[in-house]
C-alpha cells in the first residue's frame, strides 16, 4: 500500500490545483500490509481504504475481507467496499440477509476477534 501511496503523492506534488486525499485499494491484507504498513499510513493522515470483492484483480476472499475490516476496527480506518459478488447475489436469491450470512460464516470459521 505504502509503494501506492508514494507513486500517487510523486503524481500529485507540483500539479494538484486543490486538496486531495487518498483512498487506498486494498489488494492484499496480509499481516505486513495490515499491521505494519496500514498504521504508517493512518499515522501519515491516511483514515480510509476501499476494497473490492467484486473485480478479479482487485478481489479479496471473504477471510481477507474479514482480515481487512478487523485490521481497520483495530486502528480506527474506515472501510469503503464493493462487495456485490456471488455471495450476495446467492443471498438474494436466498432471501437471505448478507449480514446473517457474514455473521454465521464468522462463527463458524472461528474468525472472532
């Protein structure tokens, strides 16, 4: 995330015209990512991150997703997600509630924090 982050800033420096913020794309929430650079970056001023369940390159599983949200409770990040998938589509097709789901696949994974 960080390497983003600086890719960004260099674009940024000398041609942004007003204030501008990042909303960093997480793509892969490992323990590095998630506990050593994600508090670097909220340190640095960055308080949010998007994440997607949606698009192949971009597509986290549901374990990481969970990963992803516990790491932003943990350090007061707030999440933007894209989570239209199969999941949900299966939900409604179901009439089950998304959040039931999550919540069951939690307790049953051992995924409690």
């Amino acid at each position: 995330m960080q390497a983003a982050v600086d890719a960004y800033h260099e674009l940024a420096t000398g041609n942004a015209v007003a204030d501008y913020s990042f909303h960093v794309i997480v793509t892969d929430p490992s323990e590095e990512q998630m506990h050593v650079e994600l508090p670097k970056l909220v340190a640095d001023g960055i308080t949010s991150v998007k994440i997607y369940s949606t698009y192949p390159a971009l597509q986290l599983s549901d374990s990481q997703i969970m990963d992803c949200l516990f790491a932003a409770r943990k350090y007061g990040v707030t999440v933007s997600a894209s989570l239209y998938s199969f999941r949900v589509r299966q939900c409604r097709d179901l009439n089950v509630c998304p959040v039931l789901l999550a919540l069951l696949t939690i307790r049953h994974s051992g995924l409690r924090r």
